[in-house]
C-alpha cells in the first residue's frame, strides 16, 4: 500500500481543459497513485478534445454545473456506472471580462451572479446531489486562490466569489458531519501559469511579481498546487476539514522582500530624481 492509500478509490474530477490545468495534473498524480479516475467537464466539444489528452478509455462525463438538472443527471450516471466515490476534485472557476478590466464598483450584476454560481455555488450543488454516492469517509477538495484579502484589481470579481468558496467549504464541512465524516477543504493556490488565467486582464504582469515576491524567487508550479489537493483527498489528511491550505512558496509572509523594496525606492529615486 502506498503512503496516501489512495489505490483502488473512486475519484471525480471537475475541470480538465488542457494539459495545463490544475485538474489535468491532479488527474495525472491520483492515476500514478492506483486511484480510478472519472471526469467531468462543460461539454460535449471540451470532452473531445480531453479525451486526446486523458490515458485511454478514461471515463469522461459532460456536466454545465450552471443548470441543476445536469448535476442531478450527473450524480444518476455516475450511481449507475460506480459503487461509491471516494472523493471529488472541485477545479472550477469562470469570470467574464467582456469590456476588459474594470474598476471593482462597475461590475455588472450579472457577471457577478454568474461568477458566484459557477466558481462557488457549484460546489455546494454538486456536494449535495452527491451525498448518498461519497463514502461516508470520503473528501471534497476545491482549488482556491492564496488570498482573497488582497484587492489585485485585475483579479477583479473572481477573488470575492472564492472568498464565497472558501467560506462555503466551512460551512459545507459542518453541514456534513451531521451524518458523515466526510471533509471539506481547499487548496489556497499562489499565482499560476495556465491557460484560464491567461485570459484574465493583466494577469501575466501580476504573475512576473508574484514570482518575485516568493521566498525562493520561482514561482509556483502547477505540480505543487496538485500534489496539496492529491493527499487533501487521500486519508492521509483524515485529520484535516474545513480548512484552506495555503500553497504561495512563502509570498504572502514576504511583503517587504528586500529586493522588492529596493527597487520600489530606486524608482521612487528616479521618479523625483
């Protein structure tokens, strides 16, 4: 048996995109652990073109979690293929920036809303329509972001609805144990290079920083964000609920980087040189 005894469990898997999504990676680690694998992704295009990237014959399911009637129809399919769910893997998030960055007080209503569903409301949604079918020891993880306390304006609306997230996994944890000891917690990710971020106005400039600011100049890779959200799913974590584990390579404790600050003085210099 390995260390994480994860060989052999169910677990699903929400949003793979490409090969440089956390999912994708958190996917490829449970597989070299023993675990089977199931998927879940938006659509039936987005499942085509996983299906290239995922090991042969994975099972890949097509789930819009902003409509109720295809989780319930989800959680139907997955009863009648498998047993039971060890565990489920929350990787999802969607923001839209039609008009480019904008200022926080101008965000539409709508766009908002849908944030919330999508990268927050889906979790409680899909723990729910799930219940009967995790084991009653099992995990939820979901991927947040390092902090939600920091106004990064082009990070924009997204950082409230993961603040959302991140206060739902407590919430969820408690509901829960009232009639399992299933655990609910999440992966606090620093800034990463992938393809969804990219999208997000000005997101590289904040990355550059972000790496700068780290405690070992390089930032955080994919890989180290997957393997926290693997052993938060594996027993070996059987100790750990409601909780948001923080993987940053020591950003958010490095506020006043000596590099950082002499620079920002040198440039103040030169400003009123």
């Amino acid at each position: 048996m390995s260390f994480l005894d994860l060989n052999g469990k169910t677990i699903l898997v929400f949003g793979v995109a490409d090969k440089k999504s956390v999912a994708y990676k958190i996917g490829e680690i449970l597989w070299g652990e023993g675990a089977r694998v199931i998927y879940s992704v938006r659509a039936p295009g987005r499942r085509d073109s996983v299906a290239r990237i995922l090991p042969v014959g994975s099972d890949i399911y097509v789930c819009d979690v902003e409509k109720q009637e295809e989780i319930d129809a989800l959680a139907h399919q997955v009863r009648e293929k498998h047993a039971a769910l060890y565990g489920i893997v929350h990787s999802i998030a969607f923001a839209n920036y039609p008009r480019g960055l904008r200022s926080f007080h101008e965000t539409d209503r709508h766009d908002f809303l849908r944030a919330i569903d999508v990268s927050c409301f889906s979790l409680v949604s899909i723990s729910n329509a799930f219940k009967d079918i995790l084991q009653p020891a099992g995990a939820v993880v979901a991927i947040s972001i390092s902090t939600t306390r920091m106004a990064a304006e082009n990070y924009g609306y997204l950082a409230p609805a993961k603040a959302a997230l991140d206060s739902s996994i407590v919430f969820l944890a408690k509901s829960f144990s009232a009639f399992s000891q299933i655990r609910f917690n999440s992966v606090c990710a620093g800034l990463l290079k992938t393809n969804a971020s990219a999208g997000i106005p000005g997101y590289v400039d904040s990355y550059l920083f972000a790496e700068r600011a780290t405690l070992r100049k390089r930032a955080v890779q994919t890989e180290e964000v997957a393997n926290a959200a693997v052993f938060l799913v594996s027993p070996c974590s059987s100790g750990i609920n409601g909780q948001g584990l923080v993987v940053d390579a020591g950003m958010s404790v490095n506020y006043f980087d000596r590099d950082l600050v002499r620079a920002a003085l040198e440039e103040r210099t030169t400003r009123d040189g």
